[in-house]
C-alpha cells in the first residue's frame, strides 16, 4: 500500500513539475470579416495549422467570424481582455479613443503600402504604443496597405470630386480626412456597407483592397480611386492580433515559444505580404470584370494633402491635451512609413 502510494505521489509531483507533457490547448479566434476573408484563409489559418506542427499537435485554434461571439466590432478589444475569445482580430479604432498613440499610423498619406507599412506599425507599437496594450499578449500590429475610395456611381480624381460625397469610414482618422477633403463621412460595421450602398444611404466606401470581394463591395461600385503606386493613401486601418492575457501566461513555457517564435515580426510580415498580393488580385478581378481604377495624378494628390494637413495638427494638440508627445508620435510615425 505505501508502494502505491509513494509510486501515485510522484506521478503526481512529475505531472505539476512537467505540465508541457500533457497539456493541450485550443484558441477561440474571434474577428468581424467573413470566413473567406484572407485575414483567416491566408494569414490566421496558416498560422494556426504552424502552431499545430510545431507544438506536435497539442496547440488547435477554433475560428468565430462575422461575430459570432456576439457584439459589434468595436468590442472586440473587450472580449479578448474578458477571455470571451482567447484571440481576436480587429482594429484599434474601432474603439475610438481607446488606443490613441497608435491612431498615429493612422493619419493623413503616412501608408504607402501593406508590407512597409505594417513593419512601420509595429516599429511604431514596439518605440510608443506598447503601454496602451499592456494588458494584452500583442502577437502582431499592422497595416491594411491604405484605404481606396470605391464609389457607385462617380469616380474621385481631384479634391473637387469630393463635395457632397456620402463614403463609410472605417476610423475616426478616416472620418476626420474625409471630411477635410470634403466629403460626408458615415460611420457603420463592414457587414452593412454593401447593403447601405445598394439603397443609396451612402455613395460609396472608404476601404483596403482585402474587404472588397469578401464583402462584396465590388457588386455595388464601379470606380475606385487610390494613389499612384509608392504613394501614400488619404488614409489607412491599423490592426492587431490580440491574445488574453492570463490564457497567454497559463499556458506550458514550451507553448509559449511556439506562439512567441511565429509571432511578433515575423506575423506581421506574412500579414504584409498577403495584403499587398490581395490587393493586386483584386484590382486585376475588378478590371477583368469592368470596374474602373482610377490613379490619382500628382497635382490632385498634392491638393489634397494640403487640405488633409490640418487633421494631423489637430490630432497632435489631441495628444498633448491627453499627456502624449502629439508632434512626436506624428513625426515618427512618417519616419518610420518611409524607411
């Protein structure tokens, strides 16, 4: 009997010293796109199907789109802080005035593209905006390469074309630009912009290349309009891949570097490179199938620069009211989107 029990205890006292040999884990994956969008078919699925390789099968992930945990977009952030989703996927400025220092990728023609521009975001979250996420496990900040202007029944060339224009934004930064330009900036879900543009609420929407097939976008508008290549876009969305915290810190240290090696920098690329061939492809489908891509001439691109300029000086009084560097976070955030 003191055999057994002896033999019972230090199984026991193995299993506590040596979680790693047993444990399993499966990430709830939360985020407000499609299933087919490429956020989870070419980025969060791949990434997942490494974590299941390299862990030899003991980390899954199970996904939830389009919200189906429940709640808007800009709640996400929460779910993942309540443990609702082990890890979501959504944007920063859904949750206006949440995370403001990263709002500086976000401004007025800083995004050129999705790979340079994601590098920059998390250049950027790394040297200013770490404190802001500290409650979470941050596995990667980008970009989505910059938003077109995709419009129904009018194209955008110069600043003029902008008057009287009724385009959904996806940020607060979208809708401060939009409006310094001219337009009417409206605010709603990615799921209801179609919809909204086929009943003539809005004229049209302001979005990355990515959400254009999966949202069906491209059934409603025939004009899109963006920079001439190596420009940068009236604006852009950063994103975030967030993990709850304490599901992050629960799990075996072995675990961990497989989720912290396949994170970081090297996520952030593949989200980069996805985005910009995404966008090629897209804009290849929409002209295949009639629609207009419209690229903005130097001249009109400078105008409206110019007309954009005071939504950046307004955002960095913005930040210094709120104790934050305003002029520093803007200027670095240019910086960094030109390396």
């Amino acid at each position: 009997m003191q055999r057994r029990l002896a033999a019972l205890a230090l199984a026991m006292a193995a299993s506590v010293g040596n979680p790693a040999a047993a444990q399993e884990v499966t990430l709830k994956i939360a985020h407000f796109l499609p299933s087919a969008a490429a956020a989870q078919q070419m980025v969060l699925e791949p990434w997942c199907a490494t974590l299941a390789q390299e862990s030899s099968g003991r980390i899954a992930c199970q996904f939830y789109p389009a919200m189906q945990l429940g709640g808007t977009p800009g709640q996400l952030a929460d779910q993942a802080l309540r443990g609702v989703a082990d890890i979501v996927w959504t944007a920063p400025g859904y949750s206006a005035g949440r995370f403001p220092a990263i709002e500086a990728m976000e401004l007025p023609f800083v995004v050129r593209d999705a790979a340079s521009g994601s590098r920059a975001a998390w250049n950027f979250y790394e040297q200013y905006a770490k404190q802001e996420f500290s409650k979470y496990k941050v596995l990667a900040v980008h970009v989505d390469g910059g938003v077109a202007l995709h419009t129904s029944k009018r194209a955008i060339a110069s600043l003029g074309d902008f008057k009287g224009l009724k385009l959904r934004t996806p940020t607060r930064m979208a809708s401060k630009t939009l409006a310094a330009l001219g337009g009417e900036p409206v605010s709603m879900p990615p799921g209801q912009v179609t919809e909204a543009i086929s009943k003539g609420v809005v004229d049209g929407a302001m979005g990355a290349w990515e959400v254009v097939l999966p949202t069906k976008l491209d059934e409603v508008t025939q004009y899109h309009t963006q920079p001439a290549a190596g420009q940068a876009y009236p604006a852009a969305t950063v994103l975030v891949l967030l993990m709850n915290r304490q599901k992050y810190d629960g799990l075996a240290p072995d675990l961990k570097a497989v989720i912290d090696r396949n994170s970081g920098p090297a996520l952030v690329e593949r989200f980069g490179k996805v985005w910009d061939d995404v966008a090629a492809q897209t804009q290849a489908k929409v002209r295949a199938a009639g629609g207009q891509v419209v690229d903005i001439g130097e001249a009109d691109l400078g105008a409206m620069k110019n007309a954009a300029r005071a939504v950046d000086t307004e955002w960095r009084a913005e930040m210094d009211k709120k104790g934050l560097d305003g002029t520093k976070l803007s200027e670095a955030a240019h910086a960094l989107a030109r390396q």
